[in-house]
C-alpha cells in the first residue's frame, strides 16, 4: 500500500481539475492505497518573499497552511497535482505552493512517482505544456522522483463542463494503476 497525495490547486467551486483529482483519488483508494487530497481551496499560503531562511532552518518564516501541506507531501509515496491550465500556465495558486514548498529541498522525502491532472477550455494537445514544464522543475530538484503521468482534459471552462467526460475515468484509471 502507497501513501498517495493529491493536491487541488484549483479554487474555484466546482472545479474540472478538482474533479479529476477526486477521480484519481478514488481510483487510487479502489486499488487499496491510503489516500489524501488537499484542496488549496480555502487554504493560506501567503506568497515566498525569497529569503532563503527555510534553506538555513528548515522552516518557512510564515504561519499558514503550507507547513502541514509540505508534511503531507514529504511522507507520500505519490504526489499528484491538479491544476486548471490559465493562460497556458498552471494556476498562480500551484506556483506559489510549490516556491513556497522550497523548504522541503535539503529534507528527506519519500516521494518518487509524481503525476499531473490538467484542465483548460483550450483544446489544443499542447496547451498544458508549459505547466508541464514548470512542474518538472520542481521535479528536477528531486532526484529521486519523475514524473509518471500526465493527463489533459481540454474543452473543459465553466464550472462543472467536465461532468460526463471519458477523462474522469482516465483519471480514475490512472489513479488505480499507480
């Protein structure tokens, strides 16, 4: 049995990415692994200023929500992010967890399978492609993970647009084969 994180970058109530994430999630639970899913939805995560003092003390100067987030990340055997695709980006709310989650860089981790749940009303395959990017850096500066999976769901915009869609289970399938 895996430990499995899933976090929600989205806000917005009745998200599409959320909504991959809870099918993800459920596929990972039928598949007997022990599952959380964080939403960033209702969280504090106050922006990182740059100081570097989580690189000298190992913990952030703020108090907020992020310190348990990155708890729950540093013991997961997965991660998986979701995150609606803005301007061909992922979410301002996803980049601003994973700056300030700079803290966890010198700590042990546990986590080696990394996946990614995107939305975006823009259909294109290539769409989410720089939020791919951008989350491989953050991959990158742990070298003992990779990224395993990726699914896309495009044509999605208005809240609840996904509902009924053949990605929900893909997502839970995805979820199930971890």
């Amino acid at each position: 049995m895996k430990k499995v994180v899933v976090l929600s970058t989205s806000l917005r109530p009745g998200s599409n990415s959320h909504a991959l994430a809870e099918q993800f999630a459920a596929g990972a639970q039928a598949a007997g692994h022990a599952v959380e899913v964080i939403s960033l939805r209702g969280k504090e995560i106050k922006f990182c200023i740059g100081c570097l003092s989580c690189q000298k003390t190992g913990a952030c100067i703020f108090e907020d929500d992020v310190p348990a987030i990155m708890d729950s990340v540093l013991n997961a055997d997965v991660v998986c992010w979701a995150t609606p695709i803005y301007y061909y980006e992922m979410s301002g709310q996803m980049k601003t967890l994973i700056d300030r989650m700079n803290a966890m860089y010198p700590k042990d981790y546990r986590f080696r399978d990394i996946y990614l749940l995107t939305t975006a009303a823009e259909e294109n395959e290539s769409t989410p492609k720089r939020a791919e990017g951008g989350l491989q850096g953050w991959i990158d500066c742990y070298g003992k993970s990779s990224l395993k999976g990726h699914l896309f769901c495009g044509g999605v915009n208005d809240a609840r647009d996904i509902d009924g869609n053949d990605m929900l289970q893909e997502a839970f399938e995805m979820g199930k084969g971890i």
